[in-house]
C-alpha cells in the first residue's frame, strides 16, 4: 500500500460495499448481459468485461493505463510514447470500457502498446484480471473511481498515480458527503497529478494531499487525423460555399445552432452549416429535429453528399472529427451551452480554426481560459450571440486569421512542457520497482 493508505482505516461504508459486491455476480453477469443486447458491448471480446483476456501477457515490465473512454484513452497517447521513449523495456496495456474507444486504440496505439476492454468492478472479474495482467505500474486517467478496481489492484501493483485527475463540481458536491470513502480510494495512488488548478484544489481537499498540477494532459494529444480522399471530396462538394462547424453538440444545443443558421441565411444565402453530434447514433434525431425548422438536413451515415441546398450537413459518423476541423476555419465547440462542462478545444485550434464556445467549459476552464486571453476564442452565449460572432468571422479574414493563430499558439505553448513534466515525475517515482514478471 502507499503511505498514505497506511495511515488511514478502510470505512464501513466501503468495506459494506466491498463485502455486497462479492456476492453480487450474477447482477454483474444481468447487467453485462443487457448491456450486450442494446449494443453498448462487443460480443466477440464480452469476456475481457469479466476479467478474461484475449491474448497472451508480454514479457518483461508492464505499465496499465485505465482511462473510461474516448477522451481519456487520447489523451494517453502521447504520454505512451514519452514514457516508452524514456523506458523501451516497457510494455504498454490500455482498457477502456466503450467499443467506440476501442475500436480507436486499436488504429492509433503505438508499438508496444495494446488495448482490452476493462473488467466491471466485480472481485471476481478484477482478480482475474489482476491475476492475468501482473502490471508493475497502474496509471488511473481522469475520474474512473471503481474502488474493486483501485484497490485490489493497489495491493499488488508496485506504483500507482492518478493521471490528469478531474473532480467535476457536482462529483466533487456528492464525494464531499463521503468524504472518508473518497480520500481512503485516493490514497491508493503514489501520486496525484491534475489536469488544472480548479481541479487541483478539489483533489486536495477530498485527499488531504499534495496534487500536481502541470497542465491538461489533452495539451500533448496530436492533431485528429483526416483521410485525404475523403478531404478531397469535401472539399470538392463545398467549394465556394461558407461554412462553419458545430462540433460535438448535445441535446439542447442543436437548437441554438439551427436558429443561429437561419439567422445567418440572409447575410449568407448557400451558408452550410456542419453539425457534428457528441454521440454519432443522434444522427437521425438530428436530421429529424432539424427538419422541424425548415432546414434541408444531409446524413453522412446515410453516404449522402451535400448538395447546393444542403443547410446542414450532419457528420453523424465515428473518428472523422479531424475532417471537419481542417474543412471549417471557424469551429463552435459543443457540451458548452449545456452544463457538459464543455469539449477539448485543443483540437480545433491544432487545426487552424477560431473557437468560439458556451460559459459551461469547467472540463477545460484552464485551457479555454488560456486561449481566450491572446483573443484565440470567444465566448457565445445563446443563438443570437453565436450568429453574431459567426457572422463577424465570416466577414472579416482578418479577425479570423488572429484567432487562429492565438489558438494555435496557446495550444503548442503547452504541450511539450504538460507532457515532459508528467512523464519525468512518473519514470522518476516508478523508478527501478518494477520487478521481473
């Protein structure tokens, strides 16, 4: 155990929890069951899920990297390459819990590193999993709190950290009701890194203990990647026109863009607006919702070009963000008229787009802020400020062009020294405990 879990009692409440959920297997078996006939599960690898896995454990030391889902297991690329860099000895596990996510480690993983689907956080399931995988070194992204998982694999791995922590405010509201619960599953971990001050602030105060705080991880992510043909076509289908995009909305926002859109219609008569849904599956509620307004809506799914009366071009279609943002120089970055607590606007900004964004950006209140404050973003609050913003950027190259570039600096100020800080200190605390497997 680390030193700080030596000095703190487990509390009743999480050892009732630990002691309910031995005996809870086959609501464990229920739930994986029905989540595999709504689709959210991948039949054909449904029992890495129970702590099974699909291939062979590599020789030598072994580091598991745990981030929940898309944005975190991204987020670890870079940070696999860095620490492979400095240790080549090292072998590289990622789980994740979605298919989409899998299904993009499995493009973008570098040598030496692969991916299985994370076990639910059933004894059992962890056991197995634990008993199989043997990593010297466990690295926890973000806010994945599974106590089994911690846990159990705090007393068998040699080095623990929690990487880019986040605490959102109504997280950090519930864990503060809990508060013995939360600091006895953090002081699992050999270190604490976040990936903000605000963040910063919340972890110390539910740990009692130093926190890191280098920057957000997501600062280091490369540029999303784009197909060139499909590129080409894009461009082909919307030569001439203006356009602008509205990248990973929620329900709620997509009204707010369909109204700015019609707004802009008369300044900009062939305007083409991209409405890009956080969850691709919304593509038909999207087009249906859009239809109401009167709009002429194109599914990409649907392998539908955009045709001269297309309004909306819904890109309702998995891992192909990177096309819109290099197609679109101005970007609206969704999650952030909705208490989402906004999208990653690193990766606009990598590609050349001015940003504009809601006032819900606590996921990202550092990053935004560092970007608003060289003029590389602006804040939009409702339709009628975002038709006007849009229209302003469209109209004038100038103030287009310094936003970009603003952001594009903000966005490579940071990444080497976010991803340089983090993986010295955890070469550093790793040190030579990783022991032969």
């Amino acid at each position: 155990m680390s030193e700080a879990a030596e000095t703190i009692s487990e509390p009743l409440g999480l050892m009732v929890y630990r002691a309910a959920s031995r005996v809870m297997g086959p609501v464990a078996e229920f739930a994986l069951r029905q989540r595999l006939r709504e689709g959210k599960e991948d039949p054909a690898r449904i029992n890495e899920r129970r702590g099974m896995p699909s291939r062979e454990r590599p020789e030598g030391p072994l580091v598991w990297i745990h981030g929940a889902s898309v944005g975190e297991s991204l987020s670890v690329l870079p940070l696999v390459s860095r620490l492979r860099k400095l240790r080549p000895d090292l072998n590289f596990l990622v789980t994740t819990g979605t298919t989409t996510s899998a299904r993009l480690m499995a493009e973008r993983l570098p040598e030496g590193a692969f991916h299985q689907y994370i076990p639910l956080d059933h004894p059992r399931y962890v056991s197995a999993f634990l008993d199989h995988w043997r990593p010297q070194a466990a690295l926890f992204v973000e806010s994945e709190f599974w106590p089994n998982l911690i846990l159990s694999a705090r007393e068998r791995v040699d080095f623990m950290a929690l990487v880019n922590g986040r605490v959102s405010p109504k997280s950090f509201e519930e864990w503060s009701r809990k508060p013995q619960t939360i600091r006895y599953v953090l002081s699992a971990f050999d270190v604490l890194f976040a990936q903000d001050r605000q963040n910063a602030e919340r972890l110390t105060s539910l740990s009692g203990r130093e926190v890191l705080c280098f920057g957000n991880l997501k600062n280091a992510a490369p540029a999303l990647p784009a197909a060139e043909a499909a590129m080409e076509e894009l461009r082909r289908q919307t030569q001439g026109r203006p356009l602008w995009l509205a990248a990973s909305t929620h329900p709620g926002e997509e009204e707010t863009v369909f109204k700015a859109h019609l707004a802009l219609k008369a300044a900009f008569p062939s305007l083409l607006t991209i409405l890009a849904p956080r969850h691709p599956e919304r593509g038909q509620e999207v087009r249906a919702f859009g239809e109401t307004f009167g709009l002429k809506m194109t599914l990409r799914s649907a392998k539908q070009p955009i045709e001269a009366d297309t309004d909306i071009y819904v890109a309702d279609t998995l891992g192909e963000l990177g096309l819109f943002y290099r197609l679109s120089d101005i970007s609206f970055v969704g999650g952030s008229l909705t208490p989402k607590g906004g999208h990653n606007p690193l990766e606009p900004a990598r590609l050349g787009g001015a940003i504009l964004h809601g006032p819900y950006t606590f996921n990202f209140v550092e990053t935004y802020g560092d970007m608003r404050a060289p003029g590389g973003a602006a804040l939009v609050r409702n339709d009628r400020e975002l038709a006007t913003a849009i229209r302003r950027l469209l109209s004038d190259e100038k103030t287009r062009l310094t936003m970009t570039g603003a952001a594009q600096r903000a966005a490579e100020a940071s990444a080497e020294r976010v991803l340089n800080e983090i993986a010295n200190v955890i070469i550093e605390r790793f040190g030579d405990n990783a022991r032969a497997a």
